[in-house]
C-alpha cells in the first residue's frame, strides 16, 4: 500500500486491525484524510504521521494508542482532530493553528490549555491541570468547549463567559462551586512523592501478598487433616471443569460489539424461518398487526407483534423490495445492522428472506425480527399532553444519542433514517429507543445524513407545540416559528404544559437549535453534534433551575 502515492483518502475504520500505526504513513504524500478509529490498534503514533503536511483530517479514535503524541504543528492544513478514548498519556502536543474540530476526551493528556482558534474542543476525561490562560483568544466561531473531568483551577477566562457553551462540572474552577471539587483535589502531585508513594503501596502489596501465602498454608495444613487427599481431587476436579469451558465463536465475535455498548447483556441474532414468523404472529393475523410505516419509495412496511416459542414478544417488520437485489448483497447489508448496538436503538434480533420461487434468486420480502417495546411511540405520549418539559428533553436527548452513533459509528455513515416522533419508542423504563433506523441502506437509498438533522428539527418543535399543531403541515408550522421570538409568541404556539414546567434559558436553547435545524437550506443546518450538544446543555440548564427554584433562571413562562 505504500506505493499508492496518488492516495487522498484512507478510512479503515470500525475493523479489527490490531498492532501499532505504520511508521510509512508519510510515504503518501497527497493524503488528505486518514481515519483508523474503532479498531484495536496499540502503541505510540508515530512520527510519521506529523509529516503528512496534506493532512485534513487525522482520526484515530477508539483505540488502545498509548504514550506520547507527535509535534502536529506543522500540520498547516489540518481541520480535524479526533483522538477520542484512546490511553495516550502525554502533555498536549504543539497543535497546528489552522484546526477548526478537537476531540481529545478520555485520555490522559496532562498540561495547559493551548491558545488556539477552534470552533469545538472537547478535553473532557483527561488529567489537564493548570489555569486557563487569562487573556485566552477564544475566536468568533468558537461555540462548544468541554473541560469536565480535568483538575483545572482559577477563573474562566472571560471569553468563555459569554453565550457559548462551556462544560467545566468535575474541575476545582473557582467561578462555580457546585459542580466542583475542592481545591486540595486538583493539587498537583510532585515526581518525588508520586515515587514515595508507589513505594509505600509497592511495600503495603509485599507485606498483603506474605500475610496471604501464610494464611493459604494455613488453611492448607488444616485441610489435610480434616480430609483425605481422595476428597479433595473429588470436589475440585468439578469446578476446574467447570472453570474450564470453551468461549464461543459467537461471544468472541461480538466482541467488538459489547464493547461500544453500555448495556452488556445485547441479545444475539439470529435467522427466523417464515413458519417460525407465522407461528409468533398467528399467520400474521389482523389482531397482531401494530401499524405501519411509509417508505421513501411509496410504499408500506407494515409492523406485526409476534410471540415467540420461549414466549418472549417481538416487532416484526415486513418490507417489500422493488429494487432486484440478490440475496447475498442483501446479508451484506442486513449483516451491517445486525451488529448495531446501542442503548437507544431498538436491537434487530432476526431477519427471514423470503426469496419465493424467483429463479434469479433475487429478494422480493424481508421479515426484519426487533425488540418489542412496549409503551408506544413518543408521539402517543405527547398527545396524551402529560409529557414535563425535562422528560421530553430526556426522550430527545436519548434519540439524538442513538443518531448521533448512527452517523459516527457506522460504515458507510450516510445512513439516512426516517425521523418522526412514530419512529421513537419509549420503553418500560421510559428510556427513548429508535425504531426506523438504516432502512435506506436495506432499500439501497442515498439520501445524505444532513437529512437526518432537518427531520430532527420538526421532532423538536413537535415536542414543543404538540402534534396537533404539528399536523397542520409543514408549511403551517414554518411560519408559527416567528412566534417563538416573542413571550406572548410562545405562549400561544407552545404546549401549556411545557410552558409550565420549563425554564426560560432551557426553552430557548432548544427552540434556537430547532430554528437552525428546519431553517431553509443545508447550508444553514448544525451538525447533528451541535445538536446533542444543545439539548444536553439545556437539560442541564433545566437541571440547574430545578434544583434552584427562585434562580432568574427557574422563571417559566406559565
């Protein structure tokens, strides 16, 4: 590969490449875009890849890299730095001044904040310590900074105490103290006593680990006596047998998967025989039949609630397909949603082909086997009008966290979805998981992921006006948005019953955000990270109200 010299673009992400980082990287000397993340690559960056001076984007993220980052200021080009959850463990590196996106959360970078022009840094997670710089230059497009989870101390630097958005919970900041630590956590820790102390826990260990070793031969010299050696082969043999089992090929395969899961318990898939879908849905009869969804294409894919023989319930999709496709480009495909896994994705446990009697074996219906979730769809709950303001921010946030792994976490990235409040479902614990999720990629669609960001704005404003307005059009609603500029606006377009339970600071952060989503033009739309980073940052805000009912903040609109 490192005769390629015309390369522009290497994305190798989501794989199972393990070992260090080439040190030939620089060998291609037009590369503009490189990106290794989710794979299991170890070691140190090398060198190499600060001479790559073409570099747009440089992202090696979710990995095991470790050690010390390269010098990168020569890279004048860059825009794009993503090394996100990896273990490196050095001072921050020298960074070039053209970069525009950071992301160095969870590591262990130590050392001051650089005085950079950036639009979003994100240096949550690491060691950081220090003040920041007092005349720091934030810049105009500087709108998103994440320091929590740093031992930084000292005042915010009045940049950043404008109208941006500035996480700093988990810091020993002197400018708010009630998610800070005390000073004494974010004292520094000299080489000399950190050596001290390891020597002193280094010595602790010696002396546990001989108290140990006697009390074994102890208990040992007990057991002898008591009983006989036959015994003792007799009730250990079983357990080292036990202990002794193979790990599946499955739970080796999925691997890659749990492990970029909160929830460590993810069903496994599996292929459904039709029969065995006929059985769980009573040959789909009318009574199991839950809906159905419009397809880009005209068409329905209607959603059936089926039972399954260990008498679990499932949500069973059937869709037709007009465009030929064979059945081995269709597993292709199917096998890329099969492995997504997220907290706020509703799983896909199965699939069945229904190939019929075609001779070119191409795919006309396929049966695609979901978790059944049961409390019904955000927009059932927002009819009912019962929904506070922090628990609709709650359902958006969580879907906008399944979206946002969607256009980040999957290869190809440009999943469109079909976004509408029937798409979001609400389980039995209240969590919001997505439904219509990769559908496009099965029907060999093309829509792009900024698509996702414009249907997310009318979720939005739905979970401020309430579907009944929203269901006027959208022609209808882009014209109510006016209203929202006013006190005397919003109080007559939006839901009493968020007006009652909001904030004002809240309520504006997310009606801004919805603004810019359904605006005209793609030009205009965020990206769907400015996005989750809004709807967090006004849950917070609405966090911070609620705990403090006579703040400025706290004052509704009701």
């Amino acid at each position: 590969m490192s005769s390629m010299d015309k390369l522009r673009t290497l994305s190798f992400d989501q794989n199972y490449f393990n070992g260090s980082v080439p040190e030939w990287l620089d060998s291609w000397s037009n590369l503009t875009v490189l990106s290794l993340k989710n794979n299991r690559l170890n070691g140190e960056v090398p060198s190499a890849v600060a001479r790559i001076t073409t570099l747009i984007e440089l992202v090696l993220s979710h990995n095991f890299l470790t050690g010390k980052m390269p010098d990168l200021s020569k890279l004048s080009t860059l825009q794009l730095l993503d090394l996100r959850e990896n273990s490196l463990d050095s001072t921050l590196p020298p960074l070039p001044k053209g970069l525009v996106n950071v992301f160095l959360s969870k590591n262990s970078f130590s050392g001051s904040i650089p005085e950079q022009f950036v639009n979003y840094l994100n240096l949550s997670s690491n060691t950081l310590s220090g003040s920041l710089p007092e005349h720091l230059k934030c810049g105009e497009g500087l709108s998103l900074i994440d320091l929590s989870d740093n031992k930084m101390v000292g005042q915010l630097p009045n940049c950043l105490e404008d109208e941006r958005i500035v996480e700093i919970s988990g810091n020993c900041f002197s400018t708010d103290a009630r998610d800070q630590h005390s000073a004494s956590f974010c004292k520094g820790v000299s080489k000399g006593e950190r050596r001290s102390r390891m020597r002193e826990i280094a010595l602790l260990a010696g002396i546990v680990v001989v108290v140990i070793i006697i009390l074994l031969v102890g208990l040992m010299f007990f057991y002898k006596r008591h009983r006989t050696q036959h015994a003792l082969v007799r009730h250990i043999a079983p357990k080292v047998k036990q202990d002794d089992r193979p790990i599946s090929p499955d739970l080796l395969a999925s691997t890659k998967i749990l492990s970029e899961v909160e929830n460590q318990s993810s069903p496994s898939y599996r292929v459904f025989t039709l029969p065995e879908l006929k059985e769980a849905t009573k040959n789909f009869d009318q009574s199991t039949f839950l809906g159905q969804v419009l397809s880009e294409r005209g068409s329905y894919v209607q959603v059936y609630k089926g039972r399954l023989e260990n008498g679990s319930f499932v949500a069973i999709r059937s869709l037709t397909l007009y465009r030929k496709c064979s059945i081995q480009n269709l597993k292709m495909r199917i096998d890329l949603l099969s492995k997504l896994r997220h907290p706020h994705l509703v799983a896909l446990l199965g699939h069945c082909i229904d190939d019929g009697t075609q001779d070119d074996s191409t795919v006309r219906r396929l049966y695609l086997v979901q978790q059944f979730v049961p409390n019904g769809s955000f927009r059932s709950h927002l009819s009912e009008k019962v929904l506070k303001w922090p628990e609709r921010l709650a359902v958006v946030i969580g879907a906008a966290k399944a979206i946002h792994f969607l256009h980040t976490g999957v290869i190809p990235p440009s999943l469109s979805n079909r976004l509408t409040t029937n798409s979001i479902l609400i389980d039995e614990h209240g969590i919001a998981q997505l439904s219509d999720y990769g559908m496009s990629l099965i029907a060999d669609e093309t829509e792009k992921t900024d698509d996702d960001v414009h249907n997310f704005g009318f979720i939005l404003l739905e979970s401020l006006v309430g579907p009944i307005a929203s269901s006027k059009g959208e022609a209808f609603l882009l014209n109510e948005m006016t209203s929202f500029s006013s006190q005397d606006g919003r109080r007559r377009i939006v839901e009493p019953i968020v007006l009652a339970t909001s904030s004002q600071e809240s309520l504006s952060i997310v009606i801004s955000i919805t603004n810019k989503c359904i605006s005209d033009g793609s030009s205009g739309w965020p990206s769907f990270e400015d996005v989750l980073w809004n709807l967090q940052y006004a849950a917070q805000v609405q966090a911070t109200a609620d705990a403090d009912p006579d703040s400025a903040s706290h004052q509704s609109f009701g």
